[in-house]
C-alpha cells in the first residue's frame, strides 16, 4: 500500500484508494470482524475523507513517511511507540486541518488536544 501511495504521486483516486488500503490492512490484522466490517461497509465515505484531507497541500510529503513509520513501529511490536506515532499523526492532522472546521469547533479540538 505504501509503495502504491508513492508511486501515485499524480493520481488522487489511486493515491487514496492506496490510503484506504493501507488502513483497511491495519484493521484486518486486528482481526476484530466489527471494525472489518464497518470499515468495509463504509469505503466508499472513507475514501471521500480521505480525498478531501489528501487535497491538501503537504498531505502526500506527510502521509507516506508517517504511514512507513507507524507500519515499522507495529512490525517492531513496540505497542508504545504505535501509540506515541498515532497521537503525534493525529495532533499533525488537527493542527494542518483546523482551518477546516468553524471557529467554536476549532477551539473546541484546540482545548481537547492540548489535553490528550
């Protein structure tokens, strides 16, 4: 997945259904059949975020290293540093998406993040 997502540098639809691959093959190795199957159920809503938080800028210089890191941190087994890697993704997104959301709800997400 991450090889595609490098390789469709030009290509949104087949950057993103890369995107959705490679999340939909972390919840496959959950082997948790509810998230599977809402994850299934739901791909097509998926890959719409994903379009939409792809388009923009610095997304793709982003998004591959740090899907590489948090796939080499679950390979190592090293369930802290999958943690730490996910809440730092996660605080980068809020951060590069805040502008995104209406002003009450941006300081809403600033306040909860700076409390996680």
């Amino acid at each position: 997945c991450l090889q595609e997502m490098s390789d469709a540098e030009d290509d949104n639809d087949r950057y993103n259904l890369a995107d959705y691959n490679f999340h939909y093959a972390g919840v496959l190795a959950s082997h948790n059949d509810m998230l599977i199957q809402a994850m299934a159920a739901n791909e097509a809503s998926i890959i719409s975020i994903f379009t939409a938080m792809n388009a923009v800028p610095d997304s793709r210089s982003f998004a591959v290293p740090s899907h590489r890191m948090i796939m080499e941190n679950i390979k190592s087994g090293e369930v802290s540093k999958v943690v730490a890697a996910y809440r730092d993704m996660g605080k980068y997104n809020l951060t590069r998406l805040n502008r995104f959301f209406r002003k009450e709800e941006a300081e809403n997400r600033d306040k909860e993040s700076a409390i996680g």
